[in-house]
C-alpha cells in the first residue's frame, strides 16, 4: 500500500458553485470521496487537502510529502503564478501528477503559462473531475511498476 496525496489549491473549495460551465457541477467533497474510494479499490491510501493560500500547500507538501509516494495536484491559479510551489516540489522530490479541470489551453492567454508542468511527470487537462480519476489510475500504475 502506498501513499497518494491530492492537493486542491485556491478556490477549488467552491466547486458545484463556481463557474459551473466551467468546472462542472462537483463539489470537491465529491470528488475526494470518488477518488479515496478508487485509491482503495487500487488498494492505496489518498490523503486530501485543499488550500486557498499559497504557504499552506507548501506547508502541507513539507509535512506529507516524507512518506508519500506519489501527489496529484490541482494547483488553480497558483499552477500559472507559484515559484514557491515549484521550488517546494523541486526539493521535496515528489512525483507528481497536475490536473486541471477546464482546458486551460483554450481559455485566456494568461492562462498559458505554466510554473509546474515542465516538472510534473504530466498534465491532465480539461477532462473535468475524471481527470482526477484518470491521475489517481496512471499512479496506480506507475506504482506497480516501481517508478
Ligand atoms: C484550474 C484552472 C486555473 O486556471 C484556475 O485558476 C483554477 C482552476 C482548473 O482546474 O481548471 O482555479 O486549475
């Protein structure tokens, strides 16, 4: 059994009400209770944590990631803006998996440019929640393959 950590960042506590054409109509306790309900299906432990402040995911990535295997995170504003986040998951040496629920591709410019991806084992994008489903499957796998 490993330990999966999944990190929400700004704003994301107002999913089924924010911008619902945008994000979809689930809440994030929705989401966490799918996706700790498949990482025991896959027989691994997910931690869940969502944070509004920049310093409290590194705060939190400081204090789990030592023992963790593997993080999916969906840095929200931060994922375009956060050195912070990227030193923090540049030294702390986690793999990890960046998910966003909209296509931030195809959205505004200034949602082009990307702090964490060139160092994300890779990016999910556009697939609303399932996108967390999809992450929480390819860790799964990349797990029983030892990487
Ligand atoms: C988001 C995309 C970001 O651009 C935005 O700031 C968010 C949510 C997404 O999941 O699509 O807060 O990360």
């Amino acid at each position: 059994m490993a330990s999966i950590l999944l990190l929400n960042g700004p704003n994301l506590n107002l999913l089924g009400q924010r911008e619902p054409e945008v994000y979809g109509r689930d809440t994030l306790a929705d989401i966490e209770r799918r996706c700790r309900d498949q990482a025991e299906r896959l027989g691994h432990e997910l931690a869940c944590r969502q944070s509004n402040s920049e310093g409290g995911m590194v705060d939190w990535l400081q204090q789990n990631a030592p023992g963790a295997q593997y993080l999916i995170i969906n840095p929200g504003a931060y994922g375009h803006t956060s050195i912070a986040l990227r030193d923090a998951l540049l030294g702390l040496a986690l793999p990890f998996v960046e998910v966003h629920l909209s296509n931030v591709h195809a959205r505004e410019e200034f949602r082009r440019s990307f702090m964490l991806t060139d160092v994300a084992v890779g990016c999910i994008s556009g697939l609303g929640a399932q996108g967390y489903l999809l992450a929480l499957q390819f860790v799964a796998e990349q797990l029983r393959e030892g990487r």
